[in-house]
C-alpha cells in the first residue's frame, strides 16, 4: 500500500485521480503514476446496472464495488457516496460501510434525493444546515481522521456562485476535509473558487461536461489539490468497444490498437495461478499407497 491520502493532501502534491469503474479500469489505473484513483458513480452504475447516474443505484450496490475495487488495488480510493443514500443514519452507515471496505475518501453531496450526475440539468439541493448536520454525523462516524471527507456542492448550477462558496465554507466549518464545488463554468469561476478556501479543493474534469479542462499545473495553481476525471477512461474504452464490434458484426478487420493477451494475462495474476499450480499442483503419477 502506497502514501495515504491525508498524507498526500498534507504534503501539499498536486493529485490526479483516474475514474475507474471496474476492476479492470481500477487495475490499469492502479499501474500507473497516478497517485490516488476515483470511484465514479457514473461509470459504476453503468457498467454494473447499464443505468444513468441518477440516483438509482443502492448503497449495496456501490458498496460492494468499493470493497472489490479498493482491496483489488493499491494506491488511495476515493469513492463516490451520492447523498449518503438517505437521512442521517444512512449517512452513518454508509460512511462506516465505505471506510470497513477499504476507501480512503468518501464523497458526498448536497443534492435532494434523487441525486443526478452534477454535468447534467435539473439538479436542486437540501437546505445547508441539513447538510453541515450529514457532514457532522459522517465525522464521527468515521473510525480513523485517515478517512477523509469529501463535501460537495451542487449549488452553483441552481443557486449561484456565491452560494456555492457560502456552503463549501459552511461544509469546511464542519468538519469536511476536502470541499468539491461541482460544475464551474468558466476560468473565472474556479479562479474565485480556487481562493476562497483554506482547506484542500477538488476540481471535477468532465470531458465534455461543464468544466474547462485544464493541465494539473494550471489547475494547482488555480488553487486545488486534486483532479477527478470521472469519464475519461470510461468513454474511451466505450469508444474503443463500439469500434472493435462493429468491426466484428461488419465482418471487417479490427483496426483498434488491442492490449496483448499476453499483458492482459499479467494483469489478471494469470502468472500467480501459474506460480501456485507449480507449487501445489497434484502428481500426475500415481501416489504410492
């Protein structure tokens, strides 16, 4: 296991955090430089239930794909816990769930229920004090101050600039360890965002979404700590399959490049079930009586 999450926050290194939605995407991920990895729950609920990002997966459903994910890898895992499925005990439960699972970061939000994907219209949020009071709960609910805290503020969209800023403070005062204001629209608008916090700032680079994309070195300058590209990985592997099958239906060849069956056999652990059958595997002669 790799430098924890806090560690890396308090160290001030600028973090870029790949989307990973499965374990093949949290493996590739997990292989690279990139020294903290992101559960979406877009890309979860789509390439687990084939279902927009809407509220309408569970807290099972993203709990078991957080303990398979984050024990399937070995940098820092920040998960997405929508509204944290509910009212305050849900809050509870759901925080302790995503920490005994092994995430290092739970990510919540301030929408009503049913939650939408913050790149997409028609959002509203619940009152502020009823959010500072879910933020309260999943501080203390939390075993170890190692598992951090992600507030985040859909107000932007429906509610402005100025109170989006109002709550991420309010959501900081609470004791939220990192504040996310999702879906700036312009530079400006996360130039303002970037300076008005003292706590570390996540930034939501959505190809395609509302956001301007922006290299890491801009975007710490700007003011925040840490980069999720939620879709990225996801798009391009949907890309990359709708080409190869359509090739295949077409009866044509595959021109997409293709991961090796031999690279993808390694990051499988085909070489461990090898290593093990070697060691333990039976005698193909007869055992003595």
């Amino acid at each position: 296991m790799g430098e924890s999450l806090a560690s890396l926050l308090a160290s001030r290194q600028f973090i870029t955090a790949p989307g990973v939605f499965d374990l093949i995407s949290a493996r590739l991920a997990d292989r690279t430089a990139a020294r903290a990895l992101y559960l979406t729950g877009y890309g979860t609920v789509a390439s687990y239930r084939g279902l927009p990002d809407a509220g309408i997966a569970t807290y099972t459903d993203m709990l078991d794909r957080v303990a398979a994910i984050a024990h399937g890898i070995g940098k820092p895992l920040i998960a997405d816990g929508d509204t944290g499925y509910g009212g305050l005990l849900n809050v509870h439960h759901t925080v302790r769930g995503y920490e005994r699972a092994g995430a290092a970061a739970i990510q919540l939000e301030d929408q009503q229920i049913p939650k939408k994907c913050g790149h997409t219209p028609n959002r509203a949020v619940i009152p502020t004090a009823d959010m500072v009071r879910k933020i309260r709960v999943a501080c203390d609910a939390r075993s170890s101050r190692d598992f951090l805290i992600v507030a985040r503020t859909d107000a932007l969209s429906c509610l402005g600039l100025s109170e989006a800023l109002r709550r991420g403070e309010a959501y900081a005062t609470a004791g939220a360890d990192v504040i996310f204001v999702e879906a700036p629209e312009t530079l400006e608008q996360m130039s303002t965002i970037g300076a008005s916090f003292d706590v570390p700032l996540l930034i939501n680079q959505v190809h395609g979404g509302k956001t301007p994309i922006l290299p890491p070195a801009r975007l710490q300058a700007l003011g925040f700590s840490v980069a999720i590209y939620p879709t990225t990985g996801l798009f391009a592997a949907a890309h990359a399959l709708a080409a190869v099958y359509g090739a295949l239906a077409a009866q044509q060849p595959v021109r997409e490049p293709l991961y090796s069956f031999e690279d993808f056999g390694d990051l499988m652990g085909f070489q461990q079930v090898w290593d093990f059958e070697r060691r333990y595997g039976e005698s193909s002669g007869d055992d003595d009586a």
